[in-house]
C-alpha cells in the first residue's frame, strides 16, 4: 500500500500595506487577515489529516497566519517573500515525511508557481479528480487582468 502524502500551499492572509521606507517583513495582518487566517486555520483542521508540519516563511503576516493553525511553525528562510518555485520545491522535498501532511504558508507569487509545478509536473494540464471542481475567478485591476483560483474542491471533501 502506498502513503499518501498531503502538501498545502498557503498564502498568507491579508497584510497592512507597507509604509514608505518601512520594513516588509514587519507587516502584520489586519483585522481582516486574523479573521481569514483563523477560519481557514479552523478548515484545515477539521478536513486535513494529521499529523502536521507546518513551516512559515519569517515574515510577521505569515508567522500571525500559521500560529492561527500550530503554536509552533517552523520558521523557514525558503519560503521568505522572495522566495522562488524552485526554493519551494527544494523544500518541500527536504521536509515531506511519509503519513504526514506538510504546511507550507508563504508568498506569491514563489508559492503558487510551485504548488502548480509540484501538482502539474511536466503536464499540461491541470489534474481534477471525478466530480471535483476548479473555481477561478477573473478581475481587471489597474488595466491588468488576473486570474484567480478561488477554490479546488475534490468531492470526498463535501462528505
């Protein structure tokens, strides 16, 4: 029999802005963010298995947003803001063990790019199991036009 083994990739919840010549890694999430990273914390709980490592970029609003799931993250240099798919991957192979789920809470754009990557492989497309769902969600911003994924939900998690 084989292990499973579970890796979730997760940004951290929304941030004060930064201050003119203020330090980024000082920000601390808002009211918004301690609220957002506390539910999510709550569904991570009751619908991911455990046990669990979880590992945190140094950055204050992703420490406030992994302590709402672990009083005790990891603190990992690799997934820093400027942290790259590549760094992502070096450690999620360095940290996975069998039978436990690791926690990866980070930053955009270095977390995405390697959760795709890390899903994807060489594919070219997005793998989605029977009955499940992709959810994006398209916005225009500043004349810009982003994609968003809101939700990837597989079936055996509407039990």
């Amino acid at each position: 029999m084989s292990t499973v083994q579970h890796v979730i990739f997760w940004r951290h919840a929304e941030a004060e802005d930064q201050a003119p010549g203020g330090d980024d890694l000082r920000r601390a999430l808002t009211r918004q963010g301690r609220r957002d990273a506390s539910a999510m914390a709550a569904w991570i709980k009751a619908h991911v298995p455990k046990p669990w490592t979880l590992c945190c970029s140094p950055a204050l609003r992703s420490r406030q947003t992994a302590l709402a799931l672990a009083d005790y993250p990891i603190e990992e240099p690799l997934l820093a803001p400027s942290c790259d798919a590549g760094a992502v991957l070096d450690l999620l192979d360095e940290r996975r063990e069998p039978g436990k789920t690791l926690v990866l809470c980070g930053h955009q754009p270095g977390l995405g790019s390697a959760a795709l990557r890390w899903l994807c492989g060489a594919q070219s497309a997005f793998p989605v199991r029977k009955g499940g769902l992709l959810w994006i969600g398209e916005r225009a911003r500043e004349g810009q036009v982003d994609r968003l994924l809101r939700a990837c939900i597989d079936p055996e998690l509407l039990d």
